[in-house]
C-alpha cells in the first residue's frame, strides 16, 4: 500500500496548457503503483492560482474515483481579514463532505500572523491537519519565517491540538544546523550539520510531522544519505510519503520520491515496519482514511 498525502491537479498557468486532470493524475498513480493521492487545492490564495484548482474542484475530483482519491480542502487566512474570523461554516461543510486535511496553505504571510494562528486553530478543532509549504522569498508563495524557525516554533506552542505537516523549500533548508543565507528557498548541497531546527522541532513537539514530497523532501533526505536515512529512522511516525508533481508529462518519469522509496526497499536501509508507516501506516492514522 502506497498513500501519496501531496498530489494535485489543475491547470498550471500562464499558458493553461499544463493541465494535469483527474484521469492524468490516476495514469501517473498507476504508473508509480501509488494506491491513494490526497488532492490539495491552491488557488483560495492568490498565490497559489499559478495551478487553478480549489476545494470544489477537488472535491468533485475524489468523487469520480472515491477509492483512490481523498480530498483536502482549503481556507485563505485573510478571509474575512480579522484574526477571529469564524470559519466553521466552512469547516463545518468541508468535513462532512469528506476533506482530511487543510491545505496546501502557502500565502505570503509570518507563520505566526494572528490570522493564520486563527485558521490553524479551528482547522484542529475539526481534527483537520494542516499541510503548509514555506518560502522566504519575497515575492511567490510560502510562509516565511525567520532563520531557525522561531515563529512556527511560537504556532506549535499556540495550537497544540492542531498537526502540522511540514513541506517545502525553507522547511527543508532548516533540517541541517547551517542554513545558507543565499540558499534558503532553494535545493541546499552536501552534509547535514547538526543541530538543525526541523529535527530539534519534531523532537519537542508532537503536533509537528512532514511529507517528504517534491524535490526540496527528497533533497533533504539525499544531500547526506546516512544523515537522511537516520532522520527517515528517527521519525518514523511523524513522517509520510508524498510527490507534489504538478505536471502532465510527470507520467513519462520515475519521480523522484518513487525512486527513494524503492531504493530504501530494496536495499533494506530502513526496516519494514519503519517503510510501512512511512508508506501508509502515518498517513491513514493521522488522515483517519477508511483504505485497505
Ligand atoms: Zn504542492
């Protein structure tokens, strides 16, 4: 059984003519032998519209193959634009139609904005994890937040019912002690220095666990191989497999997530209870998901 917790579809702007649909998205699971793909919507945030598809898209996505697809809803924190903002109408709705988890949440906004303290909160009160991604670029997408992760550190301690799940450029940058100044949205190279926030973050808190999707996962986990694979070890439970690929012509490749994966399996570098949380196990506990 493999669960993919990142999977999307949507057309990928400018040009529109990227379109990855549901029947794609089902031939690349069929071509990587993935079982399940959590679909996340992004386009409730502006800048998330770079792949046009939101919660309703997904949902109507999962229904057409309801035993292979779960859906994820979405809610922009600046919704309403007031930190005590009520979203349970639409959590409330959301649910009950079937989403597991909020996200992919990617504004441009500090991890700690007392907006999005708001929305991570009610997120965990309707048991819904929430999925982020983290850049600290200027411009585009992802939360931001200072060298060492202070501010999510302040989110965890703030919503301890709600899961967070970790993604993207900057939260994998901070999985090594030294963080380059220069290369902190980016793919950084070689050895993992220790001490580094990600790992000392998921020791402490219990709310804190991570996808290992697309390229900036599977950079972190393969800069270092023996570092990658004792924190692959090290946080078994906490952590779940995922792809992020957003592209119709990903079907022609063994992506690169896959590949891990199957080199972790066959060469036996993780046991096979460790590979079974990592595949499926984390996921429909976390998710709550009725598969077998
Ligand atoms: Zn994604």
């Amino acid at each position: 059984m493999l669960i993919d917790v990142h999977g999307h579809i949507g057309r990928v702007l400018p040009d529109r003519r990227e379109f990855v649909d549901v029947t794609n998205l089902i031939a690349k699971m069929d071509a990587w032998d993935i079982d399940v793909t959590c679909i996340l919507p992004l386009s409730e945030h502006p800048e998330g519209a770079y792949l046009e598809c939101n919660t309703e898209d997904v949902i109507a996505a999962c229904a057409r193959y309801a035993d292979r697809l779960i859906p994820f809803c979405l809610i922009d924190p600046r919704y309403g634009n007031r930190a005590d903002m009520d979203f349970s109408h639409l959590l409330e709705e959301y649910t009950a139609r079937g989403c597991k988890g909020l996200g992919e949440l990617l504004p441009k906004m500090d991890f700690d904005d007392p907006r999005c303290l708001n929305l991570y909160r009610q997120a965990g009160k309707f048991g819904l994890p929430v999925l982020f991604d983290m850049q600290d670029s200027a411009t585009g997408y992802g939360l931001r937040d200072h060298f060492g992760l202070p501010r999510m550190e302040r989110a965890l301690n703030l919503c301890p019912e709600t899961v967070f799940i970790g993604h993207g450029p900057t939260f994998w940058a901070e999985i090594s002690g030294e963080v380059p100044r220069d290369n902190r949205s980016s793919y950084p190279e070689g050895p993992v220095a220790p001490g580094g926030a990600v790992p000392r973050l998921m020791r402490k808190y219990p709310n804190l666990q991570a996808d290992i999707s697309a390229g900036s996962g599977h950079n972190a986990l393969t800069r270092d191989p023996n570092f990658g694979v004792e924190f692959l070890d090290e946080f078994q439970d906490k952590l779940m497999f995922g792809t992020d690929s957003c592209k119709r012509s990903d079907v022609h490749i063994i992506w690169m997530t896959v590949d891990l994966i199957g080199d972790l399996r066959a060469n036996r570098k993780l046991s096979t209870d460790a590979l079974d949380k990592l595949e499926w196990r984390n996921a429909t506990e976390l998710l709550r998901l009725n598969v077998s």
